[in-house]
C-alpha cells in the first residue's frame, strides 16, 4: 500500500482519493479552501487534509487535480515538500503542453521527482469536492503519456495505481492524445455550445419558446457537453489551441458541405453520408 498526495480535492481529486482509500491506500489531500479540505475528510476521500503542502513531507506518489491553469504553479509551491523519491502525475485534460512545461520546470529547479502526464477520461458535469464519486474511474480509459525521458519504474508505478481504480489503461505521446481528445471531446464542446446558442438566437420568440418546450432526448444527448462546466471548456481551448482548432476548421468543412447538398438538394448524397456516419458512430460506442 501507499502513501498518496492528491492536490486539488474537487471532482476528479475527490473520486480518486475515494477509491484509492477503499484500495487501502493513505491518502493526504491538498486543496485552497479550508472548507474543501473539511468537506474531503467528512465524506471520507482523504485520510487527512489541509491547505499547507508540509502534509505531503512523507508520500510516496502525487497526483495534481487542480485546475489546468494551476497544474504548473502548484507544483512548483509543493516540491520544496516532498521526498525526493515522490512520483508526480497530473489529470489533465491537456497533456503537451503540461508535460513539456513540467519537464522544464522540475530541470529547472534540479529536482529528482519523476513525472508521469495522465488523463482519466471520465467525468460528469458537476465540480468540486461534493460531485466526487467512487468507482468514477471504472471501466473508463485512462490515457498515461510518458516521453522517452521519464523513467519506466515510474510509469509502472502510475499504471498499476490507474489499473487498480478498474480503468483502461493507454499509452502514447502528449501530442498524439491531444489531437485525438481533440476530436472526441473538445469539438465536441465547442459543437454543442454552438447548437444551443443556435437555439438562443432565435429570433422568432414563438418558435423559441416552443422548442424549449419541445426540447427531449435528441437534444438532451447533443447539448450535455455544451452544457458543462465552462472554466473547463475554456482551459481546453486555451491549452490544446492547435488541434482544436485544426478539428474546428474541419468540421467547419464538414458543414459547408451538408450546407451545399441541402441548398442543391442533392438528398441521395446527403442520405449516402448520413448511412455513413450511422455506421462509423458505433466504433465510438464500445459498450
Ligand atoms: P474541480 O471539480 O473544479 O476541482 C478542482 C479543485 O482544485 C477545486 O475544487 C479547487 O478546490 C482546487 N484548486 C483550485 N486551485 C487550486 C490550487 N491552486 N491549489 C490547490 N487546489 C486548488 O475540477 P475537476 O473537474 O476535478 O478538474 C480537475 C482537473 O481534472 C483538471 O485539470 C481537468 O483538466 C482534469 N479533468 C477533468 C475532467 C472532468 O470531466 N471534469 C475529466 C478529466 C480530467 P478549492 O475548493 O480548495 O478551491
């Protein structure tokens, strides 16, 4: 068993302190508030926790849950406190950019710690420490992206940690993972935003009103993610720029062309695309 730091106790910190406890791990939090540190003893995600980083003198591995903005900035406060020995992993959503600044962080202040990138794919729309929720990590990818310099004993360490939590364990490089999460999870944000503020800006308040009223399962399943926390959705466009963008401007493409067959009201090609991506989508779908 180990000794765990989790620094930033919200959803994805608060998860993985519940179920890393109930592995039989000790589990030291880190969080901003007082009142957080408060909430993540009582329902029982920690062992103990608390604003100051002295908690963290003595674990064995840490994963850094905080905002992907602070990832960076936490780091550098918490490693004068830990053993030399301690292994680092983020959760962020985001991986080149962090693994390539945290490399040059931890050589520029000569540290030892290892650092491993990581990214549980799983989440809910909720935050904080009262959305946490065991088993979150169950039987969902959870994507390790170690480069050639971070020391193998370490990755091990990570994934026999993430396969413990029930998730499906993957590995590749911090710019692969960004442009395929790139795909499957930011475009769509930004896709389903757009499709709401469509619904907003509709100037007719007749029809408005009504589809508000109309509104069922179809939009239920194509607004959840633009519906979502916004900081999130904004720190994914802020940090994975290029490949968001990259996946907008195809998409756009993609649009242009529905928008084509539709004014030329070229119905077979349009019928012929659509028993495409009928197809395609349950490669997507694995369960
Ligand atoms: P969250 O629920 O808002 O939790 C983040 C927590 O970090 C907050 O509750 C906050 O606690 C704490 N915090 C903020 N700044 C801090 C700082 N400087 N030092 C210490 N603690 C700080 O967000 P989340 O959804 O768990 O996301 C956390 C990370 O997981 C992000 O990097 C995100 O990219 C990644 N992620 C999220 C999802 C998802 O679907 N939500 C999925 C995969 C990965 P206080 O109350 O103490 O301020």
């Amino acid at each position: 068993m180990m000794k765990l730091g989790i620094v930033g106790l919200g959803l994805i910190g608060g998860s993985l302190g519940l179920d890393a406890k109930a592995l039989g791990h000790t589990v030291m939090g880190v969080s901003r508030k007082d009142s957080t540190c408060k909430s993540a003893i009582e329902i029982g995600a920690v062992d103990d926790a608390s604003t100051e980083f002295s908690i963290l003198s003595t674990v064995d591995m840490v994963f850094l849950c905080t905002p992907l903005s602070q990832i960076l900035s936490t780091t550098e406060q918490i490693l004068p406190f830990l053993p030399k020995t301690a292994i680092l992993t983020d959760v962020g959503s985001v991986k080149a950019p962090i693994v390539s600044q945290m490399q040059a962080l931890l050589t520029e202040v000569q540290s030892e710690n290892p650092f491993v990138g990581g990214h549980p794919m799983a989440g809910t729309a909720e935050t904080g420490i009262h959305a946490a929720l065991f088993h979150l990590f169950r039987g969902n990818p959870y994507v390790l992206t170690p480069t050639e310099t971070t020391p193998i004993e370490a990755v091990n360490a990570v994934a026999s940690l993430v396969r413990s939590l029930g998730a499906k364990l993957y590995q590749c490089d911090p710019s692969t993972h960004d442009r395929a999460v790139a795909l499957i999870s930011h475009l769509p944000v930004m896709v389903s935003a757009s499709l709401i503020e469509v619904c907003r800006s509709e100037r007719d308040v007749s029809v408005r009103e009504l589809a508000v009223q109309l509104a069922s399962s179809g939009f239920r399943d194509t607004s959840r993610v633009g519906g979502g926390n916004p900081e999130l959705g904004r720190l994914m466009a802020e940090f994975n720029t290029d490949a968001l963008l990259a996946s907008l401007y195809q998409y756009r493409s993609k649009l242009d062309q529905i928008i084509h067959q539709v004014e030329m009201a070229e119905w077979d090609a349009l019928e012929a695309k659509l028993l495409l991506t009928q197809r395609d989508r349950t490669q997507y779908l694995k369960d």
